[in-house]
C-alpha cells in the first residue's frame, strides 16, 4: 500500500504488528527518447506491485538523485554525494523514531549506490534496524531473464523501455546502437554528451513487450521475495 | 507538462524558446485523518493545472521536508534544515546548467519556508536567474477566498480536504474542533502530540465541496498567474 | 550507581525497570587557587550523591567543556562550541539507542551551556526521549542558600571551595575581592587574564564549613528530586 | 601528579622548566562482566602511576571513544570519528597555547585509533609540538609480557581483569573461550552481539594476580620510559 | 618591507626583535571605469607605504574577497563568507606558529567584514596574539579628511580614483551621478546592475590630484600610527 | 593583460568574444635564498608574458597556497586542502557566472595539486566548461629544457632562480648540495627544516642566466600553447 494511502493512525495500527517499510530511490535525468522520470517510475511502481499483496507501506519514491555526469542533457538535476547521503540517513533515522525498524531501499538508478553505503552505515550502529539497498534491475534473478534475452541491456535502452516509460508519440531507433562503456561516466559532462550522443548506452532501443514484460515480473518478484525474506532477524 | 511525460530531447526544444521550470515541493507527514501525502499531494497536483495549459515543465514533487515536530505521529519522515536547503540549491544549480533561468518553487509545508531563504541566498548571486518561492494556500488572493468561506482553517482541517487527499472509507469527526496556536510546533514531539490528539490545528474537518473547490479554483489561477508573470525580467 | 562500578549485564537488568541516566558535565580550567577540576568534581559528585539511593546510573563526567575565555591560565583546555554541540549529541544518540530515554545532564560550568541547547533540540525530535539540563548551583533553592549566605558568590570564590576541591597546603587569601562583571569572559583571553589576575570572580575566598556543606546538601537534595520528579512524563 | 590535585599557578610553575603532558584516553563500553569503564579505568591509571615519579602532568581522562560496533551492549556511548578527532585536535590546540609542547596520548581502546591520526595530522603543522599516540596494552614490552603468558589475550578476557577493574561480586565463567576475529567489529551491531555473547573476544577470563601484575607493571614502566625518553627533541 | 623582498632567514632574523606582520585584503570586482583591482592595489600600497620606514613585514595582498552583489559585473570572482573566514583564520594561525603576534589586516573593501569578525575570535583564544581590522579609506582621520572635500564619497566614485587605480585611456564621466543608497547590495545581482548601471555609487567621478592625495596621505599616516601604536600590549 | 589594468566594460567587451581567462595560483613560503614569493611571481609573471600577445586576461596570483610542509620556516602561511579547494571552487563558479567558460590554473607550487583535482571535479558537472591545472615547470617541454640542462633541479634549487627571484645582496652557495627527496614533506614540519636546512632540496643553488632564460622561455611557450590550443572544445 501506498503510504499516500493512510493517515497516520492506520500506520500506527500497522506498527503493532509490523515494522518494514519500503523507499523507492529514483533519479530524474535523460534516458535517450523514455522518459526523464525512468528511474523513479520503475524503482516505485516495482516496489508498490511487490509490495501491495503483503500490505507493507511504500513511501513515495525520491525523485532526485545522484547523476553529475549527464548534465549537458536538459532536465536531469543532480543531487551532490554529500547532500544525498544525508537525506537517506535523516529519513531512516526519523522512520526509525516513529518505530519503523526493517527498510529495504528500492533503487532504480546506479549513480545513487552512496545511498546504499549511507544506509549501511547508518544501519550499523542501530542494533535492532536492518537496511537493504536492493538494485532492482540487478537483481540476481531479474539480471539473469534480462541476459536469457539480450546481453547488450543499459541505460536508456530497451531494458528500461516498458509500456509505463515510453513516451506517447515518439518512435524509437531501429538500429542495435554499439555499446559504449559505463566508465565514461567518470569523464566530464561534455565528454559524455558526445560519447552517448542521443543518450543511451547502446543494444536496441525496444523489444517486444513479451520480452520486456518478463524482466518485469522477475524483478516484482525479486523485491516481493526481499520484502519478506530478505532479513537477518525477524 | 509534467517532466517525467518528456525526454531531455523534448525540454532542450523548450528551452530555445523558454526557460521556465515549476518545482512542487511537499512533505510527507500527519495530516489527521486525511492523506500522510497531502502536501505533496497538493503542491503537484496545484502545479501541474496551473502549468499545462502554458507549456511550462513541472518537476516531480520533492515529496520530503522539514516536519520535526510531527515525530510523534508515524509517517512523518523529516530532512534536516541543512539538508533541505542543501537539496534547494542543489536542485538549482543543476537545472540552472542545463539552462533553466526561471524557478517557481510552489510550497505545500509551512515548514519548509527555509527552502525559500535557500532558493532565494542561492538567485541573489545569479544575474540572470530568478526564484519565486510561493506557499500555495497563503496567496493573497487564495487565503482570501479561504477566509470568506471560514476563518477556522488550517492544518489537516477542512482547508485541505479535497476530493484528491480523503481516503477511502474514512469518516471525518463532525465537530469544529477548538483551534491550537500554530507556536505549538516549536516545543517538543510528545508536546506537539499531546496537544493536537488528532493532528488538526483545529477548525471544520470538512465543507462541502462547493467551498473547497473555490479554494482550488483560486489556488491554481494564482499560481498560473504567477508563472506568467511573477517574474521582475522576462 | 556509577556506570563503572556496573557491568553491561547489569544496566541491561536495569533497563527492564527503569530508562533513567546521569551525566555529569564539567570543564578542567582554572579555578584560582582551588582545584583546576572545580566543575568536574563538583558536577560528578553532586550527580552521585544525590542518585546512589535511588539506584539511577551516573554516567563518569564528561570532563572537558567550553572555556576559551580562560586561554591565559595554564591547564584550562577548551572544546569548541560546534564540537561540544556534537559530543552532547552524539552521547544522547547513542544511548537512546540502547534503551535508555530520559537524560539528566548535571552541569557544573557556566560556560558548557550551548549542551544544553543541543540536549533540547536534540530531544524535540524524539517523541519518546527528554532530557533536563541543570546548572546545580543556580537551581532555585541552592542559590536561594547560597543567597542567604553571602550574596558575593562567583567562580573560584567560596562558592566552589569544597573540602573535596581544596588543594592541600594551598592557603587561601583572607580578604573580600571585589567583585568583576560576569560580562568580561566577552572580551579576549588577555583581558580576562589581566581583569581576574587570580582567577576568581570575586567575594571571599573561604568561608566555614558550615556555610559549603548547607549549600552542598541543598545541591544535592535538589539534583535527587530532579531525577525522581523532574520529569514530563514517567 | 593529576591536573586536578593542581591550581593553574602550580601548572604556570610547571611550564618554567618542562612542557610535558600526559592525557589517557578511554572508552565506556561492554567489557563482558567487568567494568563499562575498563578502557578508562586503565588508561588513566597506567599513566598516573608511570607519571607520578616524574611530576608530569595527567589531565583527566577523555572518558568517551570511538565504539559504535558494541551499539547493543547498554552503557556503550560512542562518539563518532569526526567528533573524536575534533576533540583530540581542539584539545592539544588550546593546552598549546597555553604552554604545552610534548603531548603522550596514552590510549586503552584500540576503537579510539582515529584520535592517533587526529594528533598526527595536528603536530605536524607545529614545528615545535610533539605528539605520541600509545596503545598501552600493545606496547612492545608489554605485549612480549602478554603472550609469554597466554597468546590468546583479547577484549574484556583476562588481559584486562585487574584488581581495579573486577566488580565485587561478579564471578567469572571458568572456562577458555574461543577466539572471536577481531574484524567481527566491522559488521552490523546486532552481528557483533550475536557473535560476541557475553563480550569478550575470547581466551580464559582471569588469571592468577601474578601474572596480570606482571602485564601492569611492563605497561606502567613502558609509558614512563616514553614520558622520559619518547621524544624526538627535548 | 614587502615579504617577497626577503628571505626566510631575514623574517626569522627580523622575529628576534618584532613581531609584527600586515595583511592587506582586498577585492577583484567591478569600480565602474576604474581598475578592477582598485581594493587591492589600495590596500596593499598603502600598507607598504606606511610599513616601510618602520621595517615591518607586509604580506602580499589577498586579491579576492567578498562580493557576491557584483556578479552581475564581469571580473568580480567572490569567496563565500565562509571560506573568507577560514582563509583569514588559517592565515593567522600558521603565522602565528611561525612566530608572529602582533597582526594588522588593513581592508580595502567593505564586503569583506566578516574577515575581521573572524580575525576578532581567532585572537580572542590566543593570549598573547592580537588582531587588528582596519578598513583604511573609514578611519577616523581618513574619514575626516574625506568629508571636508566632498561628502559624496563612495565605492567607485573620486574617493578611490588615484594616480594608481586609474586605466590609461579612459575617461571618466564629468558630471555628479546620485547617490544610491549601500543597502541596494541586500537585493540580488540584477537588481544592483540594474540600480547601479556604471557601477558607481554616487558623486564626482574624479577629483583633482591635490584633493585625493590628502585622502591617500591621511590614509598612510594612519596605517602607521596603527602599526606603531596599535596595540594593547607590546 | 592583466585584468587589474580593466575595468569591468572592457571584460564584458571582451566576454563578447571570448571566454578564456587565466588565475596563477603561488604560494608565499620559504625558497631557500631566494625570495618568500617565488611560487607567487613566477606563476604569475609566466601567464602575463604568455598572455598578453592573445589579448587574454590574467588574474592577479592566489598568493596563498597549500603548504603545511614548511612550518618550521617564517614566512610560510599555509591554507588547509579543504579550505584551498573552496577558494579554487568558488573563483571558477562565479567567474563562470560572470561568463567565462575555458580556465587556465598556472600553478608555480607542487602542495597545492589538490586545487587541480578541485578544479576537475567542478569542470566535470559543468558540460560547456572546461579548466586546465598547468604546473608550469614540469610542463614536458619545459621540463625537457631544464633536465638538459641539469638534472638537479629542485625547489629552491637554481630552477627557481632567476633575475626576478632573487634578492638584491644575497649571495648563492657556491657548492652542489646533495639531493633530498621529495617524500620528506610527508614528514612533520620540525623533520622536514632538520632535513632541509636552508630549505633547498639540492643541487646548484645558481646558474648562468643564459641556462635559466631557456627554462624560462619554455615555459611561456607552453602556457601560451596551452592558452591557445589546450582546450578539447573551442
């Protein structure tokens, strides 16, 4: 259930049986010709249909994450490393006040792993909490439906191009674009505008929703399976 | 429009011709018996029929803000003000890069207002940029209508009941409930729950449609307003 | 109780019954010709003496506080403001974590009182956590005492001349120093120095036993009914 | 002689003839079913006894470390490492100022290493200031003691069972614990818990008073040789 | 004596028997048609001049101060108040090691305020350091020299048009522009530009040379009675 | 040309078409024999010579830079690596404001290689900005030109001796002093003046002029090569 769903005395009912709670971890930037909201919409919308037949609450995603290097595309803010960090911990830590103790963070966006070590570490020092920082797409299960498809899978292309990040009225290349390697991220924003071009890290650009809708229902499964099992201690 | 129905393609076209942007800025906290989202819920929702029939983009909502005093009520995460302002001007910065010259940030929380002296520290060096900070229910012409309608109106009180922040299957209390000063929220958590039970400040928590709908009518044409000419340079 | 004369095992026994805890706060600076720990022995012995009976563990002194106003006089370290802020905090975090929630933080300078601040910010956001923080000597019925004693009563001045902050064949000077405004510590290290000579703020030196051990058991008397009813909620 | 058996003129007397300054260093936290203060309770009394016949200065101990990993034993308070290493830096900076030129920071937590760094990094901008960071349980001498009597000698096992740091009637289990890594720190607090039990790191939990007096004394000779001898210039 | 004219063996000969140094902190920023480095060349010429019959050592001028109101002139790079504080702290600190005491920071640009609040509370801590600010163009003298030729005197205007902060080839303006009040620098950058057009506050553009070379000789001779006569101790 | 022999139209006029600019970053510190500001005038004095045939702009130097090191020499201030990327941070942000785009760093000292990586790491989010951090003399050609000369060439060495570094009535040791290596600066500031001595760190304290100006003049040609064709994008 969505947490924009309740008032505060259904949550605080909730605690008295329960103490998970899931944060989908977005970032609004370029993703070639999908949406600039890929990132937070897939990161929500796999932790809502997870989460929905267990009845644990799903926080709204935070849309705004860690992604300096696609500057010279229009429309993708960056968070700093520093500020990003602290908006994980304070949000854990005033959960954890309010008697949340189980948070998996779904994320949707690789640049936004210093948010896992932030939870990490948070999570250290508090003995009755449990973090996890759950890639969704990365997920051991999900990865492996998406390799069984098309090896050459990456930002941008048709593995993030599903019914719900596809944009109305815009077509997508035919082409297999050559890949280009994660690491130019490292360079600077205006070497990577003119490695990626029209933004996509190479493969096809879409793939029938058959294909599509199957890395889908891994990855849903993958973070139901966490939401229920994926902790050290009840 | 809403960022996340574009790619970057679609907003580097906009900008040859504009350079305006909206950011709703929310909180997730208690709001009595109607929606933990409301802010959210509102400031987007506000932003984005204010902004459509102009062609502006409006970003997703930063859904998270500045509520510690809410601690005591489950599902009020809360940012630091540090934080928060760290956030703003991060927000800013990023989008100024990447050509954006004209901010409105549209307010839902009260107790976000330090966003504003961030937004506003952050334009006061940028010659050609421009932030307008603008708490949406307070308008001049929006707190108006409010007041013709019933003085009693605040927090989690009638003012913010609308068809979109009500829960399904959840009553409202019939009474007009005893206003709370608003200084309450400068003492303690269990002070500020004590003092507010069900978390309204106090007032009708709700009115017929009829009125709350003028108060939208009005909310949305201000902020429309403001995006067409809030701004001291074109 | 002192928390050393306990092993973990046993503050863990404590904590099924009780979430009450000590921390006495002092400063090492100079206290003319009385003891350079005056604020540590007195805070931490105060703190004991009052708690032992009732069985609430008292944390050792926190030695070291804010003086830099007495960065002239030889032995008299100092932290900084933002430092002390964060060791206050970061102690009360700590052991909230481990269970306890009500901190009474028994100060014995002056100087230390930005602890205080952080205390209460650091507590506003935990609904279920308070703490107190008392100057033992201005509590209103020590210095009603001292007030009835000798109204000339200050830093290093008979005030703080205990048998257990005396130092052994140190002679103390028999006359009434006039008395220097508390404003001075305003102005830079040298004209501290060069105001106090000293170091005592002024008033006697020295008075009767008679006289300290009153004011020592309303100190006491005071600290105790503190941690037995200075609390907001039990 | 200890900082506070001492008024400042004594110190200013001092500083005419030397510029030595002892400050040990400890940690409250679980020590199996010794004292919380076993950290404490050495450092500070391995440096008065090695200082003593000298007449250099000891400043009360920092009773407060670097211990986040025991975060589910009650009565283990931590400071975080940015806070300690200001602490350390703030402290040697303004006993400096005062006169100070040769620090020995005598250390019984090995948690606390971070403040070594600290004093490092500090001294060596001050042409005429020395620091030395000593683990006094790791010192050379000392620690050949240790292992020609029992090599498995760890964290709250006999090695720090001293007549000052045994509770009256805390008995202890007779048996010889296995060892327990020590990188058992670098996981979770409820992993350290469940790894650790009662504690301790492993080996027997008290030996005979002869042979931990003869650890005591190797300690308390191996400080003095270094508040005599420890220098790089007089 | 400019310290680029030495050698570290003539400063460590010249700290034998002085310990005074002069810091001139100026500004890179807009001075209408005068040079852009009017408030460096100000105070550092003017700290030469005054220091050199004495034989005391001046530091090369800090260039760049605070100015964030002038970002809408090209060539007005500005430091935040934050970093302003610690470079000036910092500066302060490692000379001060060095042996320096008496310290004399001669300003040239109002902006840079902060620079002597944060001088003030460095020295406040250290005994036996002194710090003075010292913004020459306002001193009393100076001052009184100033209003007795003109008193429409401002940034940019006759009052900082010498021989030395003039540029070949241009002219100035021969009328007298209205005074615009200082507060214009509160509002943003656009809104100084747009106040300020040329960059002058006010007044005549230029002065004859006899006018402001009783400016500038008046401003000397103050700077070096301070030097001499500036401080509370020797 | 030197941006002090501007005024603000004549950058702004400049700005229209072109958006180069060049900031020499010294260091005030002690050179042995040679003068305190040799980092400082010979960074600066390299870019003026390189510069002015382009018509491109010269700050005046950062005088002050990164030199713990050198503690035990007066005369050497030093910035901390924090405080110092700040300042290299917020001189390009603003001038960037201001509208330059492409930024030379001739840098004259080795300790301040932390502003190059400040500079990078602010370049990399800024998609049309581009900084260069240029060691003036370990640029390959230049480097080239002095080791032909003599491969013992070190700070304070005869490398850095030339007509507008010496001082007027200093006379140069006459010997070669051995080398010392460079990692000595890791050492504390008291170890690094018993190593150094004089602060040379060997080889020929002087050379013929016709060997210096060679070195010299290579290093003009580089920076102006660098000034003309450095740049990935025009």
């Amino acid at each position: 259930m969505r947490v924009q769903d309740c008032n505060w005395m259904q949550l605080e009912e909730y605690l008295r049986e329960d103490d998970r709670i899931v944060l989908p971890c977005g970032s609004i930037e370029q993703h070639g010709y999908l949406s600039l909201g890929v990132d937070m919409i897939l990161a929500e919308r796999v932790s809502i249909e997870a989460a929905d037949p267990l009845g644990v609450p799903v926080l709204p995603a935070l849309p705004y994450g860690i992604t300096p290097y696609f500057a010279a595309y229009p429309g993708s803010p960056t968070l700093s490393v520093e500020t990003y960090k602290a908006v994980i911990r304070e949000l854990l830590d005033s959960l954890y006040r309010q008697g949340f103790r189980r948070f998996l963070l779904v994320n949707g966006h690789g640049g936004n792993d210093p948010g896992g070590e932030a939870a990490a570490a948070w999570s250290a020092g508090y003995p009755d909490a449990q973090t996890v920082w759950h890639n969704w797409w990365k997920g051991a299960r999900t990865w492996e439906v998406v390799q069984s498809i098309d090896t050459d899978a990456s930002h941008a292309s048709w593995l993030e191009n599903f019914p719900w990040t596809r944009l109305a009225g815009v077509a997508q290349p035919q082409e297999r674009k050559p890949m280009v390697a994660a690491t130019i991220v490292e360079s600077g924003a205006a070497q990577v505008r003119e490695a990626l071009g029209d933004g996509s890290f190479g493969g096809l650009y879409e793939r029938p929703d058959d294909d599509v809708l199957r890395v889908w229902r891994a990855g849903v499964d993958e973070v139901r399976e966490l939401i229920e099992n994926g902790w050290t201690r009840a």
